[in-house]
C-alpha cells in the first residue's frame, strides 16, 4: 500500500533518498526482511509469480511462509492482474472482521503480494496495488531485476510498502553481492536498519538485543564499489537502451515473423536488464535448437528459469492456474544483455 502519493523522482543518479534506503548482504536477505516487516509470519501464504528466480520464493519459506503462486502476462512478463482477481475471488474468503483474508482451501492467511519486475520491464503495479488494497494484502516489490525502471516515472520498488533491490555480479549495478530495502516508511527504514545489524539496542556500552535481529549488513569495502557503480548508472541505463534499439534493428532487417523482442510495457521505462525474445508459440519446439545453436556459435543464450512450483522444494505450494507462465516459459530465449555489447 502506497504510504504517500507518486513523487517526482528523476534523479537518476539517486533513486532513492539516502535515509530510506537499507542496505544488506544480497537481495534475497533484503526480500527476506523486508517480507518480516510487512508483517509476514510463519505458515502465512505470499502471493508470488511462478516465473521468477527461485531466491523469491525462499525469502518466504525463510520466514516459514507459504509461496502462492500467480500467473503472468504476455505483456508485462510481470503478475497479470486480472487473472489474480479472477483467482481470489474464488480462492480467498474473509478470516473475520478486520482480520483479512485466507485461502479457503488451506485455511492459512493470505498476508503478501510480491510482483517482480521480470528482466527490467516494469509489471501493471496500478491493478496490483488495487488488488492488494482489495484483499489486505502488504505489497513488497522484488525490484531486484530493474534498478532504473520507471512506471509511469516513478522508480519500481518505491510503491509497495517496501521494495527490495539487488547488487549481485549479474544485475545491473553490482557491490559484488549486495541488496537493499526501500520505504518510504520512516518507521519501517528505522526496524530495518535495527532488525539487519543484530537488533542491538542503543546504548552506550550495555549490549541488549530485544529480538532476534541478523548480521545483515554491507561491509564497506561493498558498499564502498557500489557507490562508485551507482555513479555509473546513467551511463549502464543509456547502454542498455541502445543495445536493446540495436536488436530492434537486427531483428527487423531479418524479416524474422515468429518472435518478437520484448519491449518496454506503455507508460513504463524498462531498463533493459535482460534482452528477452520470444518465440511465438508454433515455433516454441525449436527454442532448444536454438539454444544448441546459438551457445555453440558462443553466444550466452538462455531460457527462462523453470518455474518456481516445478521445482522439488516448492511442488506441493498452493498456486493458480498458470496458463501463460507456462506458455512463457516455453518460448523465452534471453539474449547477451552485457552493457558492454552496445
Ligand atoms: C537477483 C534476484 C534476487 C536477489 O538476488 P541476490 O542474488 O540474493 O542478490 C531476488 N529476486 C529476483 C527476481 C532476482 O532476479
């Protein structure tokens, strides 16, 4: 739930004011504590997409919560909303008053929605925030993948109740391995900040922890890389925005009619992350040769992850129909997405 209205915020050289950003060891620590502080519990269920990287659903089973899977759209590669809609209205029922909502099935409390900015590309957070709003669910962003996106020009990860980035060796800036968590919640930065560097209470000489808090934080030496890398943000965005217009221009001279390159979602500001094509379906078969091909030609294709409720850990999770992620899955090929390329 958004705590204030849509700010400006076109510095991209800070996309967030200092004194609400946390910092901590990687990105999936942040998600993990940022999903504690929007109130998850354990054997709470967490509306999560099935398509994302496997570190979202453990920063909930961290918690001893439940992952829910939700479907994607063909646009976004994000949760579609509508299909989530369509999904509580038949899954969720009230707990009683003023106590939210639960699965009716599984009888567990539905406490968090968790979309993520699939490679960059900005997902329809107006709908999901509204749906959130609906069901009483805390909104978290795993923004870990689109530092330096924009829906409708405002930063993924600050609409949530919080938002979590990521700085390992992959994404877009790197601390070598690092995270942070977003708020603009004065309250939630203050527990954040408390909860990641071992819940020590203040004071000048006595050690008192009054909960059981984590060694959480950057070490410098971290910290010190990525303010240097955060500098060079513009510069990455710009390249990533170029290579992506050069792929445009690749694909559209080969005349090539079944895929198409994944393009930013209207209204938003992608940072390109990942370039994604995506096979149309009557062509889904051949994405494995194409594969085969492209990486022995040396060229670092890959396809998507496997979804999340394929996966041993997460098999018996409860989960939507999931139609289009499953589609999705089969026809992604990511292509060489390095800064560097443009
Ligand atoms: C990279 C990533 C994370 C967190 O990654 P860390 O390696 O722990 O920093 C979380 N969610 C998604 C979707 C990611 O791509």
């Amino acid at each position: 739930m958004p705590r204030s209205p849509p700010r400006r915020d076109d510095q991209s050289r800070q996309p967030v004011r200092d004194q609400h950003r946390r910092h901590c060891p990687h990105g999936t620590a942040a998600l993990q504590v940022a999903l504690q502080l929007a109130g998850v519990e354990a054997k709470d269920e967490v509306i999560i997409p099935a398509l994302t990287f496997v570190a979202t659903a453990n920063a909930v089973h961290y918690l001893g919560a439940i992952p829910h899977f939700a479907d994607s759209e063909d646009q976004t590669l994000g949760l579609d909303p509508a299909a989530l809609r369509d999904w509580l209205s038949t899954t969720a029922e009230r707990s009683g008053a003023g106590a939210g909502w639960r699965n009716r099935h599984t009888g567990r409390r539905l406490r968090a929605l968790v979309p993520m900015h699939c490679f960059g590309h900005p997902c329809d957070l107006d709908a999901l925030l509204a749906i959130a709003h609906d069901y009483q669910l805390a909104l978290v962003e795993d923004a870990a993948e689109s530092l330096g996106s924009r829906y409708h020009g405002r930063h993924t990860g600050t609409f949530g109740l919080l938002g979590t980035l990521s700085f390992n060796g992959n994404k877009t800036i790197t601390t070598g391995g690092g995270g942070a968590i977003l708020t603009d919640d004065m309250h939630l930065a203050d527990h954040a900040k408390h909860l990641t560097t071992t819940a020590k209470r203040p004071h000048r000489w006595e050690s008192i922890h009054g909960e059981i808090g984590y060694n959480y934080r950057m070490p410098n030496l971290n910290a010190a890389l990525g303010c240097a890398q955060l500098e060079q943000l513009p510069d990455f965005l710009a390249s990533k925005r170029c290579l992506a217009a050069r792929y445009c221009d690749a694909f559209a001279d080969s005349g090539l009619e079944q895929a198409r390159l994944m393009q930013e979602p209207p209204g938003c500001k992608s940072n390109y992350w990942l370039q994604t094509l995506i096979l149309d379906e009557r062509v889904a078969d051949q994405r494995d040769a194409i594969l085969e091909v492209t990486n022995d030609a040396g060229l670092m294709t890959r396809p998507a992850w496997t979804l999340l409720h394929q996966l041993p850990p997460y098999r018996d999770c409860p989960r939507a129909p999931l139609p289009v992620a499953e589609s999705l899955a089969r026809r992604i090929i990511n292509l060489p997405s390095s800064a560097g390329l443009a």
